[in-house]
C-alpha cells in the first residue's frame, strides 16, 4: 500500500470519525488550518519505530505551531497487534518525557484493535481509538492546554464519546466508514 493511500485512508478516519463524530471537539481547528503533520513510518521492527518517533518529537518541537501544530506517526508494518503496540506505548512514553522535549509533548494511542481495560474485543467504546492504522499522535502541551481552557469540560470528552458510540452502535460504524 503507497503512503498517499495510507494518509488518505487516515484523513478519511479523521474527517468521518473524530471531527464527523466530535470525538475530539480539537481536531477540526487543526485539520481546517492544516496544521496536521501526517508522516507515514516505513518501520518494521520497534527499534526502527523508535527512531522515527524521536526523529518526529525533534521536528514537533522545532515546527512553528501556527504551521505544524500536531503530528499523526502512521506506523503500518510495525506492532499491527495491539498488545505489542500497548506495551510499545511506555516506551514512547518515555521517549516524551526525555528532558530535550522538556515536557512539552505528550503521545495518544489509536490503532485498529484498540482495547480498553476491562472491556470486550467488541465493546463499541474501544472505536472512540480506533483507526485504520497503527499511530502515534503527537500532541504539544500548550497546544492541549488552550483546548482543555475553550472547553472547560474537557474531563467528560470521553464518557461523552462513549456514550455517542453506544448510540451509533457498530452497524452505524461501519456504515459510517464504508461511506
């Protein structure tokens, strides 16, 4: 599959999902100014990930935010099973958290077997991070902080998509995607 595809599946997710659905009431300022990075990684071993995740974060963190303000790491070929990927994520994590990055950025977690803790394979509620790919979004401090400010109930984003999802169902998702 050509990286033109993959961003363009990826775009579609964003565009049906997350802004179609108001998954996150933040993604639709960013992708109508077009401050959304999206790179596709050719990794296909975690170590390969990993340098392109740090490579990112540098990039992130010297980008001007008025022209990339967010970055979605697309990683197709590498931890496409979810419980590699979840136990990936504290590596990433980690990566973050390394003082050249001065907690300036954060990583959330979306993949297309995403699973909650303590839910079914199928719960409806894992599709609120469910994406076509395997990524890694990555997320500036400030950037998060001038959100949760505009909308001081940012604490109930989650339940309230939960809640959306449960009402579309999974026949719903699916036809909302193949649309």
């Amino acid at each position: 599959m050509e990286n033109t595809q993959i961003i363009k599946d990826t775009q579609d997710w964003l565009e049906k999902a997350v802004i179609g659905l108001n998954l996150c009431p933040f993604a639709k300022a960013v992708h109508v100014k077009q401050q959304i990075r999206y790179v596709v990684s050719t990794a296909k071993t975690e170590a390969a990930l990993l340098d392109d995740l740090l490579q990112e974060l540098d990039f992130l963190m010297a980008a001007d935010p008025e022209v990339v303000d967010t970055t979605l790491l697309i990683h197709p070929w590498v931890l496409t099973d979810f419980l590699d990927y979840n136990d990936f994520l504290d590596v990433a994590d980690g990566a973050a958290a390394e003082p050249e990055f001065n907690d300036a950025l954060q990583i959330a977690s979306f993949h297309p077997q995403y699973q909650f803790a303590d839910t079914e394979l199928d719960d409806i509620a894992n599709f609120t991070n469910r994406s076509p790919y395997p990524m890694l979004h990555l997320l500036r401090e400030d950037s998060i902080d001038r959100a949760v400010a505009a909308f001081p109930e940012a604490d109930a984003i989650y339940e309230k998509n939960m809640q959306t999802l449960r009402e579309l169902g999974l026949a719903g998702w699916k036809k909302l995607m193949a649309t």
